[in-house]
C-alpha cells in the first residue's frame, strides 16, 4: 500500500503543482465577429481550463487551411464553403462542430451605384476568386437575376481591410465588407446594397476543422475545444462587457461599433450553443459552387467522409450542453439534431 502510494506520488505532478498546458496553434482567418469565440476563449481562460496554452495565429485563407494539413496549428475556424472546397480536394480534413452562423456582412458600393442591378458589368471586390465574399456576393447578385459572368471579379488579396481600401481609393465599384468596417464605409456615403444577414436562404456558417490525422491521434483534444467555444459563447451571452473587452483585445475597432455588432449578434442569437454542422447549410454550399470544375468535383465527393457530427452527438448525449446552458436547451438539442448532417 505505501508503495503504491508512493508510486502515483513520483508519477504525478508534486503537490501544489499543476498539470503543464499542452501547447498548441489555433488559426483564426478573419479579423471579425466569425471568431469572437476564440478570443473569448483565450481572454477568458477557457482554452486553460481544458489543458491547453493556446496560440491564436491570423491567417487568411488558404494560409488556415495550409497550416492544418502541415500539423503547425491543430485547427481553424473556416468558413463552410471554404472547408468543403478544400475537403473535397485533402480528404484528409474534418470539420467536427459549426458554433456560427452568418456575419453581417454587406455588399458596399461607391455612390455611383445606385442598386444591385447596376452591378451589372462592373467591378466587385474579393479576396480571391471562390472565396466566400465571392460566394456571398454571387448568393446577393441572384436575388436581382445577376449572374458571377455579369460582373468583373477583382481579386484584392488581403482580408477585409483590403477589400474596403479597394473600395475607398476606387479600385473597384463594389465589394464585401464585414461589420464594423462597413459601418466606417456607411457614414463615408458608400451604399449598402444588402447584406446577408437579412436573407434566412443565404448560408455562411463557419466549421472548427482540424485534420483527420490529428483528431486520431488527440482523441479528446477536438471535443475540449468544442467545450472551450461552447462556455465562451455562453460567457459572449451572458457578459457583454466582457465580450467586448475580449474582442477589442485582438482586433482594434470603434468601441461603439463593435458594441453595435454585438447587439445585432446577441439578438438572433448568431453563435450555435449545440454546434451542428446543418444539412441544409451543406446542401447550400453544393448549390452554389464558385465554378463549374469545383461543382463537379463537390458532386462527386462524399462530404459524409471530411464532416462528423459525432462529437457533438456525444457531448449531447453526455448532458453536456444541458449542465452548461441549463435544461432549456434540451429542446435546441432535439431540433438541431434532426437538422444535423448525418
């Protein structure tokens, strides 16, 4: 018995000493509101909490994508479209739970402009051509009949920001911009000719992806970030100070806009607290492929192999979602799990 005991003494951590943080990478490819569970969770000790020291490191897209399948971060927080674009080329991704649904994101025009129809053989603004401001811009041309052949794409490189300076030096007569960048554009006299977050039928979740090769290999370690998100989206809920305190640590904006984010966010309840990935967001992805070469090749792939539900499964079955947001959420489990993708 003594020298059991003192066997688990010298195999453990020595009293009043804790267990060291594993150490990883996370990538966050956007400079917006897509990724505020991030910076929620690394502000508020979540990722700590779960054993990790976590790296949040920006890069835009592909660098998110490049630094998974290289090993140098074990997960980005991607759009849909661009994870399933990418999935279908490396079947070696995963993407395991989506906490978000749609940014608000406008479609800004110079004052010329007087209507998305006027788009019509001028120049829009993305960060590379397939990209998902292409995607959202293509789903905001349709409403008025437009197709991507009607417009001159321009491919600005960069993220937001660019596009926006794009804008502004008369680059290109229309582009994407997120919130609260386009409010800065707004008060300048640019156009909102619409934005995505007033259209249900428009689709622009976002998805933690990971490699396949990492998840095997980390049993735990998708489904603690799973967790870490979901109490940083419970803490984005139920703190707004705090919230926007953790936002305007990583990405400098007019407090009072990002207070307007928030607002918008907080009301349609735009952070998944059970974070399926949706079959109907799938569906959306494969009806509006960027071109004809990519569509073909989403057809023939098999999205079941590179997007797994089953975690979240788990952690519902496991009560975790209940023990966090209390039993209300019982009936948000029942219904998004008819919707998940299976």
């Amino acid at each position: 018995m003594v020298l059991a005991l003192l066997a688990a003494l010298l195999a453990g951590p020595a009293w009043g000493q804790s267990v060291p943080l594993q150490k990883i990478t996370l990538n966050y490819p956007t400079r917006t509101a897509q990724v505020w569970p991030l910076y929620l969770a690394k502000e508020g000790g979540y990722y700590q909490k779960y054993g990790y020291d976590a790296d949040l490191v920006f890069g835009v897209h592909p660098a998110g994508i490049a630094m998974v399948v290289s090993g140098e971060a074990v997960m980005t927080a991607y759009t849909l479209e661009q994870a399933m674009v990418a999935s279908s080329k490396d079947g070696s991704l995963v993407a395991v739970g989506s906490a978000f649904k749609k940014s608000l994101f406008a479609l800004m025009a110079n004052k010329s402009i007087g209507g998305v129809r006027d788009l019509k053989g001028k120049r829009v603004g993305v960060s590379q051509i397939g990209d998902a401001p292409y995607n959202y811009t293509s789903g905001l041309i349709a409403k008025v009949g437009l197709a991507p052949r009607d417009v001159q794409w321009v491919p600005t490189g960069g993220d937001v920001s660019t596009r926006a300076a794009a804008l502004v030096s008369g680059r290109v007569d229309a582009a994407m911009i997120t919130a609260p960048v386009y409010f800065k554009i707004e008060r300048q006299g640019y156009k909102n000719l619409g934005n995505i977050s007033d259209y249900e039928d428009i689709y622009a979740p976002s998805v933690y992806l990971f490699k396949k090769s990492t998840v095997i290999a980390n049993p735990k370690l998708a489904e603690n970030l799973i967790k870490a998100h979901a109490e940083a989206i419970k803490r984005f809920y139920d703190d707004k100070g705090f919230a926007l305190k953790a936002y305007l640590t990583w990405d400098k904006q007019d407090p009072a806009d990002q207070e307007r984010v928030y607002d918008h966010y907080a009301m349609v309840n735009t952070y998944e607290r059970v974070p399926y990935v949706l079959t109907a967001a799938v569906q959306y992805i494969l009806d509006h492929p960027a071109d004809p070469q990519t569509a073909a090749r989403m057809r023939a792939f098999d999205f079941h192999k590179v997007i797994d539900n089953s975690i979240v499964d788990r952690l519902v079955q496991e009560g975790f979602f209940e023990k966090l947001f209390g039993p209300g959420i019982k009936a948000e489990e029942e219904r998004k799990a008819k919707l998940a993708f299976r």
